[in-house]
C-alpha cells in the first residue's frame, strides 16, 4: 500500500501516468473497517442508542476480492461515516448480511459479496488503481468520487430512473467492499470527477448525503423546490440538512431551519439563513413522555411560530428526515397541496399523522432514497463548481472508526464527520488553489463545531 501512497504523491505533483499505476502491484490483502456475521446478537436486550459501534466495527486485513467486468479497484484516500453504517454496526433495523446473502444469490458474480464479514462505509475520494473488462471512461491513476448506487440495469423498470431498476441497492450497506478502506471495489459508473478544489477529506464527505438532498429537494422526483418555496428543513446544521439548507438559498427558496441548539443556529445563519427555529429554546414536545400519543396543540404552536417567521406564509416543502418523531408536525404544518419529502427516519420508522390533514388539503408524501445516476452528477458537479460546499466538520483515523460512529450514533456532531484512509494527514489533495481560495470560508463553515 506504501507503494500506491507514493504513486498518489508523485501523481499529484505530475510525476506519475496512468501507466504507472496500472503497473503498480496490487496487494493480496488490505486494510478495512468489517462487522462480523457471528456478532449480529452481540446487542441482544439492548436499546438502540446503548449500542456501541466501537464494539462490532473491526479494522482488519480482508482479502482482495476478485474484480469483474465494469468494475474498478479505488485506492481510498478518504472516506465518511453515514447513518447506515451506524444502522450496519448496531445490526438495526435488520443485519446486513441480509442482504448480502441475497445480492449473492443473484449470479456468479455477485456471489463475491456473501461473505462472513462486511466492508462497509459509501464515501469515497481516492485514485482508480484498476479497472475491468468493458471501462472506457475511467483510466488508472484518475481522481475520483464515488456515489452509492449500485444497479444492475437488466430490467427496464431502472431505465428512466435508475433509482427504480429492482436490483438497485446501496453500496457499502447493501453491497460490500464499501468506502471505509484503504481500497474499495466499486462499479464503474459510481465514479465521478474529484473536485479539484477540495482535500480527499473534503470531497468524500458529500457523496451519500448531497446526492440525497438534491434528490428529495430540487429533483422532479422529489420536490421540485421553486424560486419563493418556503422549505421547512429538519436538522437544518446536519449532514442532510446542511445540504437542503444550501440547494433551498442556491435555488432561491426561503428555508426554515430548524437546529437543536443556539451553535447549530449560528451554523445555519453563517450559510445565509434568516429564519430559524431552535426547538429546544421554544421547547416543542410533539409526542408524551412515554412516546404512545401525539399533542395537536403543539404542531399548532409550531405552525403559528413558523408563520410569524414567514409573514403569514405556510410551509410549501418539508424536508422531512428525523421520521416518527417529528413526522406528525410535519403533515400539519405544510400549506394546502404542499408536499412532505421523506428518507431516513434516524427517529423511527413508524411514523404517526392524523389523515385528515393530509387528505382534506390534497397534500402530498413523496418517498425518496438516495439519487440516480444523473442527480448524482448533478449534484457533484454543483460541488466541484463551488456553489455547493462540503459540511465537514471533523476528521478520524481509519483506526478510530468505532469513535466516530459512536458520535454520529449519539448526535454529538455537525455536518458530516470524515475518516482518513490512505490519506496521511488532513490537507492533500488540492489541485485548484484559486478556487478553494475563493471558498475556502464557506468550504470550513462546520469545522471546529
């Protein structure tokens, strides 16, 4: 791996061509972040948040496994932890390995993927090391990206919108040999340009999340946001809200952010946000202590605060991720054939609203799960043009894992939290300097936070 490292060193100062790094050694074994298929019960009687992914994350040496047709081997440079892999490492709602055994089933091919242990993480910046038979586009020694849609695209259900092909499935989460590795294996057409003006750290913290919110907020198969909507965004400083509190001022909307604390407010006015809403400062308590019913009078409240923000106005799009625990207020507050936009739920999957809220004002519930291959270049190309910028917050070792899953678990951070991969400290990896210098304010908004 030193070997690689060096090839990405000397790449970056010009001194390397992709002939030499597809000469480079490829090593039979690298080093990855695993849950193991014999602890799926180790959490057994326990509830979610006592849970410790420093327990079930490993980092260990694994196999390189064999690379096919439309395939390419990444050296990982960086990577990022997503709620997924906190779901993977607490087993919730379902293990993993699930769907691994399915997705093996599938083909000789896929049969790779059914293993004992799961290399997980869907985040990556890095440098294409190989590719398989059939790549044209990407050449070794490319700085890349990738996104985490992995489709097999033989059925016609997936041609006009990838995101429905019926083999479509999350790597690193529904796939293995994901992102939080010194080398990951990934199809072909996750791949996408580096941006130029970003460290690995920086550019493999959008991946998962800003595809996801480009998708649910200003996709046609989302919400379709308009110059003028008033969007209600939950979580507004987070990994996903930071982004739709971004693509809603990008796009001339008016956000309502909505943030735990007077920081993540800050956070939220520093990206050009005027109104903005701390839920525990107002004290909203949208459901009883024991968590069995809902209180009406408190959407009320919250929709007549959200009114006073707005001068009179009601929510047009809700950008809707925390789930059962704010899901009712939600319904409630958006205007008259408004629409609600869910993914996630990292509150709770069974989510409560009263109907009559909904279907009396002709309101509408869109689904949307991560994005398809064009809203992920989309989405990129936003980021790698600067008007866009990474929510980067803190970075870890590829050792310390455990810890910064723990704090993604626990919300004890902002933005999106990074992993060093083969990267050897943080700062590598810029090329444009001009444009990174014109951003650069923006690009460490949630540094140090």
């Amino acid at each position: 791996m030193q070997q690689i490292l060096d090839a990405i060193t000397a790449g970056q100062a010009g001194d390397a061509t992709s002939e030499d790094f597809a000469s480079l050694p490829l090593p039979e074994a690298y080093r990855a972040v695993t849950v193991h298929k014999d602890d799926v019960d180790m959490f057994e009687g326990l509830e979610a948040r006592d849970k410790d992914p420093r327990k079930s994350l490993h980092v260990e040496d694994v196999a390189l496994p064999e690379l096919g047709p439309g395939e390419a081997y990444v050296a990982v440079m960086a990577s990022a932890i997503n709620y997924n892999t906190v779901w993977t490492s607490i087993f919730e709602p379902v293990s993993t390995f699930g769907f691994l055994e399915r997705y093996g089933r599938l083909s000789e091919l896929t049969r790779r993927h059914d293993l004992p242990y799961h290399v997980v993480g869907s985040d990556l910046a890095g440098v294409v090391l190989r590719t398989g038979p059939g790549v044209t586009r990407w050449r070794p020694g490319t700085e890349v990206v990738a996104h985490c849609l992995s489709v097999e695209l033989e059925d016609s259900d997936g041609h006009d919108d990838t995101m429905l092909d019926p083999q479509q499935r999350i790597w690193g989460f529904e796939t293995n040999f994901g992102g939080l590795a010194t080398i990951a294996l990934v199809k072909s057409n996750q791949l996408m340009p580096k941006p130029a003006h970003l460290t690995w750290e920086e550019a493999a913290s959008p991946g998962l999340v800003n595809s996801t919110a480009y998708r649910q907020l200003v996709s046609r198969n989302g919400g379709n946001m308009k110059q003028g909507d008033n969007v209600l965004v939950w979580g507004a400083s987070g990994g996903l809200g930071g982004f739709a509190t971004q693509y809603a001022l990008n796009g001339g909307a008016v956000p309502v952010c909505v943030v735990s604390n007077e920081e993540k407010a800050a956070i939220a006015r520093s990206m050009g946000a005027e109104l903005i809403i701390n839920r525990s400062e107002e004290g909203y308590r949208f459901w009883n202590d024991e968590g069995t019913a809902q209180d009406p009078r408190e959407w009320k409240r919250f929709g007549a605060r959200i009114r006073e923000l707005t001068g009179g106005e009601d929510i047009d799009i809700v950008f809707e991720h925390p789930g059962r625990e704010t899901f009712g207020a939600s319904v409630y507050v958006t205007r008259k054939g408004g629409t609600i936009t869910t993914c996630a739920s990292t509150s709770g999957y069974m989510h409560e609203y009263d109907n009559r809220y909904l279907w009396m004002n002709l309101k509408r519930i869109i689904s949307s799960h991560f994005a398809n291959y064009r809203e992920s270049w989309e989405a990129n190309r936003l980021i790698a043009k600067g008007m866009i910028h990474p929510t980067l917050s803190r970075t870890y070792a590829l050792a310390d894992v455990g810890q910064a899953a723990l704090d993604v678990h626990h919300n004890l951070h902002q933005g999106k939290v990074g992993v060093l991969c083969l990267a050897p400290e943080e700062g590598l990896g810029v090329r444009d300097h001009e444009l990174r210098e014109k951003h650069l304010t923006a690009i460490n908004r949630f540094r140090g936070v």
